[in-house]
C-alpha cells in the first residue's frame, strides 16, 4: 500500500535534480551568448514545459514514452514534439525526441528508464541542426506543466472495498492468467480501477487486475501464488485509457511471457465497514 507511491516519490526527487542543473545550465549559456554572440540554443522548451532530463529508452519492446509517437524527417525539433504532445485533447504529461527524427508522448515516464548525463542527448534534430533530440536508444524528456493537464497518474491504495495488491505477472512464463475471466466489454464507460472491480463484484468475483491500459480481469482466486508473481511497481506504469490519472499495467513488454497487471483484493470486512457507516449516518 504505502510502496505505492515511492515510484512517484523517485521520479518527484530525479525531476526536481534536473531542473535544478537545467536552470544552471541555461543561465550559464546565456552568459556566454551575451559575452560572445554565439547563438546557443538551450533546447528551450515551449512556454508551461519544462525539460526533465535524458533517458534509456529499451528498443521496441517496452518504450519510455509510448501513448504517441511522430517520426518527421524533416521537421523535428524539441517545440514541435512537445506542441504535438500538448496537442491532444487530454494533453500528454511528457514530451520526448530521440534519434534526432522521433517524438513520443505519454501521461507517465514507463518502467524504470535510466537517467544519463544529459550530453548524450546529442544527435541534431532533423528539423534544426542547432538543437538535439536525444540519441541513440536515448529519449530527451520534457514535462507539461501547463494548465490543463492532469497531474501524474498514481495507484490507489483503496477502490471501494478493494486494496491494491501490487503489480502483478500475468502468464507469466506459463499459459495460466493470473485472473481467467475477462470483463473489459462489460464496461462501456472505459476500465479504471473503480469500474473494474466494481464489475468484478457485480459478477460475484473478489479479484481483480487491470492490464493494457484498457483490459479488466476477475476471478474468485489468483490462479499463481501471489508470492510467485509480484513485480517491481514501476512495471505497472502505465496510465489507463479512461482515466489517465490512475496507473495501469504495460503490456507490451516482449515476449508475451512479461505481461503486468494491476492487482486489486475485495477486503469482506471494508465492504462491511461501508455498510455500518451507510446504515450509522444515511
Ligand atoms: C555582439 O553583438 C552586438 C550587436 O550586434 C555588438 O555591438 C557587440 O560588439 C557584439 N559583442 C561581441 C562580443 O562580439
Ligand atoms: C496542433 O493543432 C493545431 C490545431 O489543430 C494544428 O494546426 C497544428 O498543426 C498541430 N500541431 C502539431 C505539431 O501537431
Ligand atoms: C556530463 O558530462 C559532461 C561531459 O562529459 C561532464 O562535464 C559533466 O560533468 C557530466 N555531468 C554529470 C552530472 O555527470
């Protein structure tokens, strides 16, 4: 429950570091511009951005920033990927080049990526060779801070009468699902953590998960022991569809075998709890 939010805690503290050293490296290039006339360009993000720092990006199979993606040969720089993030109509939290040609947008920075000294985001972006969109495998991130934008997505502790379980394997290695029935057509309004276990109650199951960004999951049991497949909460970083405030499950980690989900637990004795104090004060 509490080591819910230690991912975002990290992230919190890795931000604010880098803000810190970007603000530092921004004023000493405008000394520099002022004193020689060189034209530096700081790869200054758009108004209400603000750059975060450069990332690992794994190759394919489980990308840092994975909502959107753009590739422009000709016209990528660092505005015009985060002008396209902020574009959508639930604008994007991050913005990031790579190769130069490359943009992603997501709600979350995905998995556990590696921040790395920022020089190593140095390939020109395809759009202007003054600036840099981040590098081989290597993902420049910058963050939306404009109005409007939702704030990072989070696990919950509690949904109802339902506890977070952890982030959890899902056939993983075998052909098993952790959760065998799924309901996500059952939900019009689109999976969060609210809709899924509330379907999963209404059709008599006490489990549970959430994978994909969109997928609901029940069952009476999970079908592996729970100590046999949790994993690192960072691995359930994606924010669901519907709600990209909460977190969800990646799915897209290669091969199959590596499948995530987002676990909850019917708890009897809350659901009791609500009853008492629906009863006590309604
Ligand atoms: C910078 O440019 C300004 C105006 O173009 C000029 O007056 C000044 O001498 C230049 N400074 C240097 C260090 O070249
Ligand atoms: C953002 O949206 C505006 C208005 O729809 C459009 O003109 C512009 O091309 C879009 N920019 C990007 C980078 O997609
Ligand atoms: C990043 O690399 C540059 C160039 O190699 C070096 O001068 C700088 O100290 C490094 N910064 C950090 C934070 O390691």
């Amino acid at each position: 429950m509490v080591a819910s939010v230690v991912p975002g805690l990290l992230l919190a503290a890795s931000i604010s570091a880098s803000i810190t050293r970007t603000t530092a490296t921004l004023s000493s290039n405008w000394d520099q511009r002022r004193s020689t006339n060189i034209t530096v360009n700081p790869n200054t993000a758009l108004p209400g951005w603000t750059f975060v720092g450069c990332f690992t990006d794994a190759n394919g199979a489980a990308p840092t920033l994975q909502e959107h993606s753009l590739i422009d040969e000709t016209n990528m720089t660092p505005a015009l990927c985060m002008e396209f993030c902020g574009n959508f109509s639930t604008p994007l939290n991050f913005a990031g080049t790579e190769l130069g040609n490359q943009c992603f947008c997501d709600f979350n920075i995905q998995g556990a990526p590696l921040q790395v000294n920022d020089t190593l985001c140095n390939v020109a972006c395809a759009g202007d060779s003054t600036l840099t969109c981040g590098g081989p495998l290597l993902v420049s991130i910058y963050q939306n801070n404009n109005e409007g934008v939702g704030p990072l997505p989070t696990n919950k502790a509690t949904v109802g009468a339902f506890e977070f379980a952890g982030c959890l394997k899902d056939a993983d290695g075998t052909t098993v699902r952790t959760l065998s029935t799924p309901l996500t057509v059952d939900i019009s309004d689109g999976v969060t953590a609210e809709s899924c276990t509330v379907t999963c109650l209404e059709n008599g199951f006490t489990k549970a998960g959430l994978e994909f960004g969109h997928e609901c999951w029940c069952d009476s049991k999970f079908n592996v022991a729970l100590g046999l497949i949790v994993a690192p909460l960072e691995e359930c970083s994606r924010a669901c569809d519907a709600d990209p405030t909460e977190l969800n499950a990646i799915d897209t980690h290669q091969p199959v075998g590596n499948r995530r989900m987002s676990g909850y637990l019917y708890q009897q004795w809350k659901q009791c709890l609500c009853i008492y104090y629906q009863l006590t004060y309604d």
